[in-house]
C-alpha cells in the first residue's frame, strides 16, 4: 500500500525540504517476563534497593520504522530485538537491530531519499556511517555530552552568536567530526504545562534561516506524534 501511494504522489506535501522522506526510528517493548520465555530473550537484572536481592527481568523488543505523513505514521518495516542464543557475550540492542532494519528498508524502498528520525541513542556514528553508506539523511535529538566535542564547539559557538542576538532559535553549521562535518540547532520552546524545554538537534541537511523551523519540526514530530498516540496504518 505505501508503495503504491509513494508511485502515485499522494503524500508528496508531507516530504522534508520538499525531497526527503521522514521516518521515525524507535524501540518498543512487547512482552516482559520474569521467568525465562526462550532463548531469544533479552536480559536485565536489577536489585531491590531494600533486600539487596538481584532479579532478572526477561524481555521481547522490536524496532520499528515508521513513515511521517502529517500527523499519522505507516509502519514500513520491523526488525525485532532478540539475542540468537542465550550464551551471547553480548546482548543483541537497539543500534544493532537499526543495522538489520536499515538493510530491510533499503531492498525496500531502494530509491527512497529518506531522513531518520531518531533520539538521541541514534546520534552516533554508527548511524552517521549507515546514513552515508545508503545515501539517507537524519535528523536526530542531541542531547550534551552524547559526543563530547561536538557538544563543547556547539555550546562555545553558541554562546558567542546568542551574545551578539537574542534568539530562541540558535545553529550552527559544520563542526567537524571525525571524517565528516555536522549541523546542530537549538530551539526553546514551550510545553504543554507551560514551561520552557530546549531542544537540540543533530543533522547532515545544511541549516539555514528559511529552514530551521522546518528542520527542528520534522525533528520534533517523533515526540508530537508518540504524545498523540500513534494513529499507525499498517503497511
């Protein structure tokens, strides 16, 4: 179905910048236990602060790719988050499940220009490097000290420019990173009780002042629509 309303332009007016698809990216739980389900579960163990017991909790998780129409989302792909054996030196998580996804979505929708919509987890250069290798683009929550030099240029540069004008909307383009540069916006602005929240953003689309609201709403559209509940259309 996605498909088919993507070759007939149906949703064209919901694209990034007028060219880039967005899609959500996130984790979600399914089932938790508090004995073992199978081989294939997640661990995680944790102590009661007033027994000192250790208990384990063993849980079933999936990633979900979710296409951003407005203010619906159509699910486009699912990769679940699952060890392959209960012996595993290290438990299957959300970064290692993107890779997967990101191949599915990929044989997919191989033309497909598409943006990740991600939180903060997703800022990484994991998922820089697969943005890269499958020509997508992202925009992703940053939160200080996800990576440290990136966050320390953005809030010295920042803090000059908001010295120079006062302005709830701040960014700032091409720090360098690695064998790359990124782009970062800030914007402060009010939640539904009233108070103010900043909200930063990690992104490769160049920022400009015809666009950085643009930007930072498709950024902030994960939460808007998760805040709804998701009105989700399956593929």
């Amino acid at each position: 179905m996605i498909k088919e309303l993507l070759k007939k332009r149906s949703l064209e007016s919901y694209r990034i910048e007028g060219k880039y698809w967005g899609v959500i990216i996130d984790g979600t739980g399914l089932h938790t236990f508090h004995e073992k389900h199978c081989k294939h579960c997640l661990r995680r163990a944790y102590t009661n602060k007033e027994t000192g017991e250790t208990n384990v909790l063993y849980m079933h998780h999936v990633l979900e790719a979710k296409l951003v129409v407005g203010d619906m989302v159509f699910s486009i792909a699912s990769e679940f988050i699952e060890n392959e054996s209960e012996n595993v030196s290290k438990q299957d998580c959300e970064l290692k499940a993107f890779d997967r996804l990101a191949k599915k979505i990929k044989k997919i929708f191989k033309r497909l220009p598409i943006c990740i919509l991600g939180d903060s987890l997703y800022a990484c250069e994991t998922v820089f490097n697969l943005c890269r290798a499958h020509k997508w683009k992202y925009i992703c929550r940053f939160k200080e000290g996800r990576i440290k030099s990136i966050s320390t240029e953005f809030k010295a540069i920042k803090e000059l420019e908001q010295s120079k004008d006062q302005n709830s909307l701040v960014w700032v383009n091409d720090i360098a990173y690695k064998d790359r540069t990124v782009n970062l916006m800030e914007a402060t602005m009010k939640t539904e009780d009233g108070k103010s929240k900043e909200y930063v953003f990690i992104t490769d689309i160049k920022i400009t002042k015809k666009n950085v609201e643009r930007l930072i709403a498709a950024g902030r559209s994960r939460w808007k629509i998760e805040n709804q509940g998701f009105n989700e259309q399956k593929k």
